[in-house]
C-alpha cells in the first residue's frame, strides 16, 4: 500500500522543484530526509515538508517507518500568475510568476 501527501500551489517553478525531487526519487525515506535537509536549494524546503507529511500519513495507518523508500515523486505545472514590470518610455516587460504542484507518494519496501 502507497501513501500519497502533496503541496498544491507552491510558489517555485516547476524547473527548479524538479531539480531536487531527481535527486531522491526512489531512496529511502530516512536517507531522502537527510540529503534534502543539507540541499541548499529553495524547493529543498518544500519537499521536505511534502516528504515528511506521505511519512506521518504512513505511520498513521501502523506502517512500519524504517522500511519506507520514496516510490514516486512528481512536480507537476500549477496557474501562472502574470505580471508586468515597467520599463522605459511607456514600455512594459512581461514577468510570469509560476506555481508548482509537488506530489511524493512512499512506500514499504517487501
């Protein structure tokens, strides 16, 4: 049985959210938890927090917490939301502010 927790709306572009679920996608929960915490990327953050919360939903249903690996994780696209900056001579220069929806699902290893 799979336990799934999620961040929906999460203000970080999907690019840079998917440059730190590669990095544990399909390790160990414990060793996942570890290798986020000494990241020193933004998204690491909110991984973290998605990661710990699948790991709670696990230990709620008497799953055993030492055999969980990260099954799957996903950073889906999330709205854009669009901006304009103010330029020179009445010019305005488009800034899109993109959200991520981060998705960890864990496991029990057999």
């Amino acid at each position: 049985m799979a336990w799934t927790a999620s961040h929906k709306f999460a203000r970080i572009s999907p690019q840079k959210a998917r440059l730190v679920v590669d990095l544990i996608r399909g390790k160990r929960v414990q060793e996942a938890l570890t290798l986020l915490k000494f990241t020193r990327k933004r998204a690491a953050v909110f991984i973290y927090q998605v990661l710990k919360s699948a790991t709670a939903n696990a230990d709620e249903q008497e799953a055993d917490v030492k055999n969980l690996f990260v099954k799957e994780c996903r950073v889906d696209p999330g709205p854009t939301m669009h901006r304009f900056q103010p330029k020179d001579r009445g010019r305005a220069h488009p800034i899109k502010k993109r959200s991520s929806h981060i998705i960890v699902t864990v496991d029990e290893k057999q």
